[in-house]
C-alpha cells in the first residue's frame, strides 16, 4: 500500500465541473487524513512543443496500434488548434444537452497512455516522488488500446502519475442505455433534427452539462487514489461499490450515485490508509 500523502487535482479547462462545492470535499470525505489541493488546469500555455506532442499521440485509426498509425502532420493548424483547445469540438451542439453518435464520431481520440507520459514529463520534480499524487481533469477525449479486440477503446480514466480522467469520456466512454442507441438509428435513418428528449431514457444516462457528472467524478477520483493503494488493481466486482468498473452509465449512475459507497472490503483498505496516514 503506498502511503502518499498529497493529491493534487487540476481542473478541466473548460470548467465544467463544480470542484469546490462536489469534488474536492466529496474526496476529502473518504481520505480524512491527507491533504487534497485544486490547481489550475494542467495544460494552460502550453508552448509548441507540446502542442506538437499532443498531435502526434492523435489516433485516427482506432482499429490499428499506436505505431500503425497514419501519421498525422504537425501543421500549423493542428499546432493551433492543441494550443487553443477549449473544448472538444462536438458539431456546434457544444452547450445543448443533446448529443448524437455522429457528433461523436468527429471528436479527436488521443492515446491515454502516451498523453500520461507526456504529462509525466511536465510534472515538477520535487512533488515527482510517491508523496505525491495527481489528477488530471482532461477535456481531450483519450482512448487505449485493447490487444483483446485489437482495437482502441475511449477511456474515461487511466490510471497512474499522473492519473488522467477524461471529462468527455465520462459522458462517451460507458455505453448509454440500448434504447438510446435506437432512438439515434431512427434519427439518422430520418435524418430528423428533432432531437427531443426522450423521457424515458434521460435519467439514466449523462450528457454534456449534467451536474451528476460531479458525483461520478468522485467517484473516479476515489479509482485514481485506490490505483495506489491496490498497487494498480482499484477496480471492484460489487456494482454497489464506487469502485465499480462500469461499461454502461446505467451502472455508472447506481453505483456513484445511488449507493455512494465503498464495500466493505474496500472500505477496510481505506480505513488502514487513513490510519497508517494520520
Ligand atoms: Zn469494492
């Protein structure tokens, strides 16, 4: 079990999320002996070297490995467009609460892995040792890739120093609810606009702007400390455990929102860190 004794949590850059009222206290209520601080985003002013290294780590073909990809230029728009990134571009619905599989499509996919250690690289060397531990809040949609299906997957979070949570694969990473998808086969098989919220669907998944993402956040705040703790395994069986490895929202939902706690062996490992900590 490693004893860190420091997280520090960078906003997204979008700030979208409510840090200071959900977030960092609901962390706090879990790790009571430790100090937990809220920084600015990780990648502000980032220069072109950066920029550049965030194009290269672009996965374009996501049915290939990293070192198969068609390699993206480095042009100046790309450059542009990394040093000025606000928010994923999701086909000008970017404040309407309704998003569509094919706005999905057009988002930019990143290596996680690669982008974890580019981050690694920025991290100051003195909160570089195990005392420290950081969470990134990326806008950036990441994506691994899986030797399994021998594809890329999106990713909500990779886990590590730093840890990367990924604010758009919150929302597009855990599968939305099977009558989603049909309701947005029948869209585009009309070719509709008429993009109305289906009532029987909305609650049980997140879209862009929801303020449950906060409480999910948490929760994925609580999987990037356990990563260290559970020396790189945090993820539970138990749906009623925040640390659930949820693929579908619906999971996501009931085991970050509607139970809101740890199971029982969970919450033993968390009671030894607190103590060892205090
Ligand atoms: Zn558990």
């Amino acid at each position: 079990m490693l004893q860190f004794k420091y997280v520090h949590i960078y906003c997204n850059k979008v700030n979208t999320l409510d840090f200071v009222n959900v977030i960092v206290p609901g962390v706090r209520k879990y790790f009571t002996s430790i100090t937990i601080d809220m920084r600015h985003p990780f990648l502000t002013h980032i220069d072109d070297a950066i920029a550049e290294n965030l194009v290269s780590i672009r996965i374009s073909d996501t049915k290939k490995p990293f070192n198969e990809q068609p390699k993206i230029k480095e042009s100046e728009q790309n450059v542009f467009y990394e040093k000025n990134f606000s928010r994923p571009i999701i086909n000008g619905a970017e404040n309407n609460t309704n998003t569509s599989r094919r706005e999905y499509e057009e988002l930019i996919l990143y290596d996680g892995f690669l982008m974890q250690r580019l981050f690694h690289t920025m991290i100051n060397e003195n909160e570089s040792n195990t005392d420290h531990v950081h969470i990134v809040f990326e806008d950036r949609l990441i994506c691994t890739f899986s030797q399994e299906d021998w594809r890329y997957h999106a990713r909500t979070i990779v886990g590590g120093n730093p840890s990367i949570i990924s604010t758009t694969g919150i929302v597009e990473a855990p599968a939305k609810p099977k009558e989603w998808y049909m309701k947005q086969m029948q869209l585009a098989t009309y070719d509709s606009d008429d993009e109305n919220e289906d009532t029987s669907t909305e609650k049980k998944y997140l879209d862009y702007g929801d303020y449950r993402i906060n409480f999910i956040a948490v929760g994925y705040v609580l999987q990037a400390l356990f990563f260290f703790i559970t020396e790189g395994d945090p993820f539970c069986n138990d749906n009623n455990c925040r640390l659930y490895n949820a693929h579908w929202q619906e999971e996501l939902l009931h085991s970050q929102i509607e139970t809101e706690t740890l199971c029982n062996e969970h919450a033993v490992l968390l009671h030894k860190f607190n103590t060892v900590s205090s």
